[in-house]
C-alpha cells in the first residue's frame, strides 16, 4: 500500500515536504503505528513518538487522512475505505497547529501551558482528615467521562479556536480537566477557578463545533463539559 | 503562574457577559422577524397607511429600537470574535495589532452610525 509521511527536520530542511513509501502490509488490517514501524524499518530517520502502543499513553497523536487520532489504535480498515485495500494512500501528517520538532513529533509545549493553567490537581482548604476524603457513589460518578482523558492533544489540535489562539484559549482538552476538579466533591477552589475563566478567551472562544467530539480517541465529550462550565458561570455571574 | 486573559475591546471585557449579550440579542431579532413576518402573513393587502401606523406606534418603536440596538450588539460580540481569530500575529505578524485595532475602530463606527441613523428614522417623526 501507498503511505504518504509528512517529512521536516527544521535543521536541514527549507520546507516540509510528504514523501511516499510503499509498504507491504500483506493484506492485514494493521494499526496505523504497524505501519509506521515497518516505514521505520525501510527508513530510520523516520520520526514519531510511540509508547505504550495501546492507547493508554497517548504519545502517538497524528493526523490521519485529515483526521486527529492515536496510530496505535486506528486500524486502516477504520481510516478511509480503500486505504487497507491499498486503493488509497494512508497520509500521515503532525498533529496540526503545534509547531513541528521533526516529521510527526509536535512540540506540545503549548498545549502543556494551557493544561498548566486550569491547575490540574486537587485543592482543599479544610483540614485534612485521618485517612482519606470520602466521596459518595454518586458524587464519583460525576467524574466518569472527564478523568479518563490522557492528554494526547487530538481534541484540542483539531479545534479551530485553538488553531488561532493557542495562547489565550484554553482549548478542550484543558478545559476538560478543568471541569474534572471543578466537579470534585472533594475540591473547594470553585470560586478560584471559575474566577479565571470567565474573560473571552479562556473558555469562551469555544464555538461549540465539536471537532474534540468527534475526535477524541478515549470517546469523551469536552464540549459537554465546557457547557457544564459556562453554566456554572452563569448561575455564579447572575 | 497564571495571568488572566484580558481584552479592553470585547463588548463586556467579560467573556460571560459577550455570550449572554450575544444569546439575548438573538432571541431579540429572532422574535423581531418571527413577529413581523406573522403581520405580514396575517395583512395580505396591506396599504401605505396601515404599514406607517403599525410600524410607527410606540410598541412597534419600542420593539425596532430593541431591534437595531440588538443587531449592533450581536454584530460587534460576532466581528471581534473573528478579527481577533483571523487579525493576529500568527496571521498579519508585527502589524497585526495596529491592523486589527483599524479594522475593529472601522466597524465601530458604522455601528455607531448604523444605531444613530435607526434611532433616527424610529423615532423621527417623519
């Protein structure tokens, strides 16, 4: 089959170009990483970040034909009719909107500042009890769908908001984890929290496309809880 | 540490009171058209006379003035969202302030004259 790579090293190269392999995949329906590994085989100064190999990790998000997504868990058969077949090229690309380290490896500095910003991590102001803070079934319930995410940057390089302003919104993968602390029963800062996101940026660039949606490997729902936020900003704003 | 985003030139300088402003002056001109359109469904054979009187009694001035003070409102919330989308440095480079701060004044303005030219022809008298 015909594999179309973005290839760049901004160190000897003027510009990116996509060069073509062609790789014999022996009819199997292989992950998209597969793939790469046996690219990597014919050419080793191919790169691409890959860990875990199973989707927990996250290190893989790419761009594939035209859709953000983690290589090790997008079998061709998924990516476009045809491309398993070998009738239509697989075209990997970097995830877009990250400056590019070198071919697919993005450098998600960026992405990490805006994750940095929600404060990703429990507070509370109560005394700490003797062994640990207890949360009802129901009140742990209300985390399910947001503590899953593994930060792998295929929502918020798909969002168009985040395309144009990387430094000022948050974009819906951080907002996702900021909606995870804000619905902690265990956390008290909501009013601190809240209190950074309300200017037009932050969380209100989001236009409620839905490219994260539709994106996200681990089928979470970011814009549902950016909207949870906006009402929580609202019931607080009025 | 984290600094607040913050804009001088967003209707609200808040990002929650551009969305609500921008919700409301929808429902705003949504009811506005929904209504008029039912008159106008409602008059088959309407005359001069009838459209001056429904249209100039004080209800109806009320309810244009709401209107073009709503499309003004939805307007500028809408065009800043998109000059400070597409008019950035990513796009325009070092210029990219001085360009979008013209372009935003420009579409100020004709607001501006949009709202006071409405006002006048509502409440004119003419």
């Amino acid at each position: 089959m015909k594999v179309s790579i973005y290839r760049y090293n901004p160190d000897t190269d003027r510009e990116p170009t996509m060069k073509e392999y062609d790789v014999d995949t022996q009819g199997k329906d292989l992950m998209v990483l597969d793939v790469l590994n046996l690219v990597k085989e014919m050419d080793p100064s191919l790169g691409f970040r890959r860990s875990c190999r199973e989707g927990v990790c996250g290190s893989d998000g790419m761009n594939i034909n035209g859709k953000n997504g983690l290589a090790c868990i997008t079998s061709l058969s998924s990516v476009a009719p045809g491309v398993k077949e070998g009738k239509k090229a697989l075209v990997l690309r970097p995830l877009p909107g990250l400056p590019v380290v070198r071919d697919l490896v993005v450098d998600m500095t960026m992405f990490y500042n805006q994750y940095e910003k929600v404060q990703p991590y429990l507070q509370n102001s109560t005394p700490a009890p003797a062994i640990e803070r207890l949360q009802s079934p129901e009140e742990r319930a209300k985390l399910d769908g947001l503590y899953e995410c593994i930060l792998c940057a295929c929502c918020s390089t798909s969002c168009p908001s985040f395309w144009w302003n990387p430094d000022k919104f948050l974009g819906p993968a951080a907002l996702l984890q900021g909606y995870r602390f804000l619905a902690d029963s265990r956390d008290t800062a909501t009013e601190e929290r809240l209190a950074r996101l309300d200017d037009p940026f932050s969380l209100f660039r989001c236009h409620g496309i839905m490219n994260c949606v539709s994106v996200c490997p681990k089928g979470l729902n970011p814009t549902r809880a950016i909207g949870h936020i906006r009402s929580m900003l609202l019931e607080r704003g009025i | 540490m984290v600094t607040r985003v913050t804009s001088v030139t967003s209707l609200g300088r808040n990002g929650l009171y551009d969305w609500l402003i921008q919700r409301v002056s929808a429902v705003v001109i949504g009811v506005y058209f929904i209504g008029m359109l039912g008159y106008l469904i409602a008059q088959p054979n309407l005359d001069y006379g009838t459209w001056k009187t429904f249209i100039g009694s004080v209800p109806m001035q009320i309810a244009t003035t709401l209107l073009v003070l709503s499309v003004a409102a939805h307007t500028w919330v809408g065009l800043w969202g998109v000059t400070t989308d597409y008019l950035t440095g990513m796009t325009l480079g070092k210029s990219a302030t001085c360009v979008r701060l013209v372009v935003q004044m420009v579409i100020a303005l004709l607001l501006l004259v949009y709202v006071l030219w409405g006002l006048v022809t509502i409440w004119g008298g003419a």
